[in-house]
C-alpha cells in the first residue's frame, strides 16, 4: 500500500474541554485573590477597620467583590494583613483553597513596594518575562495589585510594602511544573483576565509554549515532548543526559510546542507518547484532544498490512476499540516493534513537515506503563 502524506490539522478546542448539560462555574485566579487581599489589607491600614469584603476592577473593566476571610491590624508599627481564599470555580486547580495574604505596612518612599513571602515562589532561571531572584508575580496581577491599592492611597504621596503570602504555598507547588521552570519555593501569582476559566485549555496551551521559551532561554537546542507523566519518565530514562528543563509536557497541544521551538530556534523536537496520540499525530493532526480527534484505525490497519501483519490481523487492527486495542493486538501477534517502528517513522514525517527543514525530528513510543520504550522512528533499538 503507498504511503500517502495526510494535510496537516490543528483544530481549535471548544471554550471548554466537556460538554456538560449546565454551565460550568467560573473561578478566580491567584492574581485576583492577591489583589482583593491586598486592598482589604490597604484599605483596613488606613481606616483602622477589618474589612469583610472588598471590590476590586478586573482588567477588562468588570467590578467584582471578594469575601474576606481575615484581616487583622496591629499596632506599632502600623500594619494590616488580610485573607482571601481562592475558588476555582469548577477548575480543578491544585491551589483551589489557597489563602493568598496580603500583608501591609508604609515605608518612607513613595510608591508601591510589591514582594513575595512564604509560599510564594522565587524565579531563578531567564525565559520567564520576570526578574530572576524576584517573585514569582506576573504582570498582569502587579498591575491589577498596584491599581488597587491606588484606589485607596494616593502612591505618589505615600509608601505602602505589600507581601504576598500563601501558606502551604510550597506544598501546592509540587504539583505544578514551577520547580522545572525554575519557581522555587512556592506557586506563582498568575491571571492574566483574573478569571479561571473550567477546564482552561487556553492555560495549558500557554504553559507548554512558555516552557519551551524557558529552555531556550537557557540555550538548550533539543526539546522533548511528553504525553503526560508515564511518558515523560520514558523519556528521562531514554535521553538521561538531557537536563529537565529540556522535557516539555504538551498534553493536546504537540502543534502548538513545535511551533514555539521552531520559533525559538531549536535544532532537535524528540517527542515520546503511546500508540493512540502516536496514531492521530500519524493522521497529521497535531492537537489531539478527544473532542476533536480520534484514532484514524484505518491508518493502524495499513501500519499493520505494511508490516508484514496477515489480513486477518489488518481486519482486526481496523476495527479495534482504540489505539491501545491495535497496539495489544500487535503484540500478541509479535508485530509491536515493526508496526510500531513505522508508525513513529510517520510521526516523525509529519513533524517534520511541520516544523520545517531545519529541526531533526525523532519519535519514541512507550508501552502504556510508561516503564520501556517499544518503538521508535530509527534513533532507538528497543
């Protein structure tokens, strides 16, 4: 059967990854819990009150008030902290529940003093977009923060230091990709709406191109692009000389991780996945969520024809539940390795296509345990 090269696609998600007979409910982001926090503290510094609520303007012009959890003063010095808990909404986000603190007190320059403290993360490598040895606050939340704090004092008249503080912060983090990206010691204050959108795919796309910038920041040429966590272990186990920024998690959004490292100037993509993303990338779709692809079986029966497999296991690879089913029928007919060879050498050919002639391209697949690499494009003998 002659090899015909598929177009190449990249389909757009729908504003939320499922499809619920209700709406799902929005959240807050860090940045804008930070913010309320900081402006119930400001406001509770200068009239001597605990504030139990506070209104704070979103960047697109919205108006919205914020319950607050805490907020103290103390004497002398003057100073005044309050607590506003993050929710998420329906996001399952790793600091849903956060208390962002907002600790204030005045200085003797003008002017706003914004720094991080417990649990909130320092940066320490380029690629960023935010000093290194600063805090891990992004720009949108220190402008919402000093904007706020403005509609309270006049800052060209008075100094105001604002902490921003997350207990358990660090813990939190350990389930985030900060510590890779060179956020050490707790989460980062993000948001760039101040709105958690469900199932935020936007956020993730905008993750994985990040990552890729910050690699390249620090003048590594080879990118690896991992599935998820099994097949990112693969990957460090096959490539162990590589440090760990070099290892991206793109999820859906191989299309959208290539695109950055060309931009970036990258030499090498190597990307290590298992047999059902490895088959819709094969079909030239190069962001593979669910809602909008599915495995091209059709494909996997002429990888299979191809291979040497007998008609009646081309019929059966055909009509397979899914891509882990044609990859559990290869093995047990002894074809693993020469069908999953061609299918990562096709991999590889659309990845080249896409990236242009001046990226090397190199395909792994892994067994579903993430514990062995079954496959590759010609770069690996399994």
């Amino acid at each position: 059967m002659t090899y015909v090269e598929p177009p190449l696609r990249e389909p757009d998600l729908p504003r939320t990854a499922k499809v619920r007979p209700t709406a799902l409910r929005t959240g807050w982001t860090t940045g804008a819990c930070a913010t309320a926090a900081a402006k119930a503290a400001v406001t509770a510094l200068v009239t001597g009150a605990a504030q139990p609520e506070v209104e704070i303007g979103l960047p697109a012009g919205r108006r919205v008030r914020f319950p607050v959890a805490r907020c103290e003063l103390t004497g002398s010095p003057a100073r005044a902290e309050a607590v506003v808990v993050k929710d998420a909404g329906d996001d399952p986000d790793v600091t849903h529940g956060a208390e962002l603190t907002a600790t204030v007190d005045w200085t003797d320059a003008p002017g706003l003093l914004l720094t991080g403290g417990a649990g909130v993360g320092t940066v320490t490598k380029p690629g960023l977009g935010l000093p290194v040895g600063g805090p891990a606050i992004n720009d949108t939340p220190r402008r919402m923060i000093r904007e706020a704090v403005a509609e309270v004092v006049d800052l060209s008249e008075v100094g105001v230091r604002v902490v921003i503080s997350v207990p358990r912060g660090e813990i939190m983090a350990r389930k985030t990709t900060n510590r890779r990206l060179g956020i050490l010691g707790g989460i980062s204050i993000l948001g760039t709406t101040g709105i958690v959108r469900p199932f935020s795919t936007a956020s993730w796309r905008a993750s994985v191109v990040q990552a890729v910038h910050v690699m390249a920041a620090q003048g590594e040429r080879t990118v690896v692009l991992c599935t998820g966590g099994r097949t990112e272990r693969a990957a460090r186990a096959l490539l162990p000389d590589l440090p760990e920024v070099c290892f991206v998690e793109v999820g859906d959004f191989t299309g959208a991780a290539v695109t950055a490292a060309v931009g970036d100037a990258m030499t090498g993509v190597v990307f290590v996945g298992m047999a059902g993303k490895l088959a819709k990338l094969a079909a030239g779709i190069l962001m593979t969520h669910y809602t909008r692809s599915k495995v091209d079986l059709s494909l996997l029966g002429a990888v299979t024809a191809e291979a040497g497999g007998a008609p009646a296991l081309v019929a059966a690879v055909t009509e397979a539940n899914t891509g882990r089913h044609a990859y559990e029928l290869w093995e047990v007919a002894g074809l693993l390795a020469p069908a999953g060879d061609l299918l990562c050498q096709r991999v590889a050919q659309v990845l080249r296509r896409f990236a242009g002639p001046t990226v090397t391209v190199d395909v792994a697949m892994v067994d579903f345990a993430g514990a062995q690499v079954v496959a590759s494009s010609g770069r690996w003998n399994p």
